[in-house]
C-alpha cells in the first residue's frame, strides 16, 4: 500500500460520486474503496463499508431500467 493514503483516496473518491455518470467509473472506484477495505486500519473500515454501500447504490440506479 505504499503511496497510497486511504483517509485521502476515501475523500477523494466519496468527493467525486456526484459526477460519476457511468457503470465504468463506477465500478472502478468501487473496485479501489474495496480493495482499501481489506488493507486500512479498523477505524476506517466503517467509512468505506459506507461508501461502497453508495457506491453500489449508485451503480444500481445507473442501469437501464428492466436490468435490475
């Protein structure tokens, strides 16, 4: 995990949801908060646990109706 600050790619990541518009952007950012997950300290396990629930919730309303 080296170069890598989860407090800060947390923010970022939560800061730039609003203007994530497609599955691939996404998907990519909540590829990077679960893989973080699995890595930062305990304390910081409940905010990614929630922001990878908005983030999937965010991808879920992104599909075309019928594909749910």
């Amino acid at each position: 995990m080296s170069g890598v600050t989860p407090y800060i790619t947390l923010a970022q990541i939560a800061g730039r949801m609003k203007d994530m518009n497609t599955h691939e952007a996404v998907n990519e950012a909540l590829d990077e908060v679960e893989y973080l997950f699995e890595v930062i300290p305990p304390e910081l396990q409940d905010p990614a646990e929630t922001l990878i629930s908005q983030l999937r919730e965010k991808l879920k309303n992104l599909e075309p109706p019928g594909q749910r």
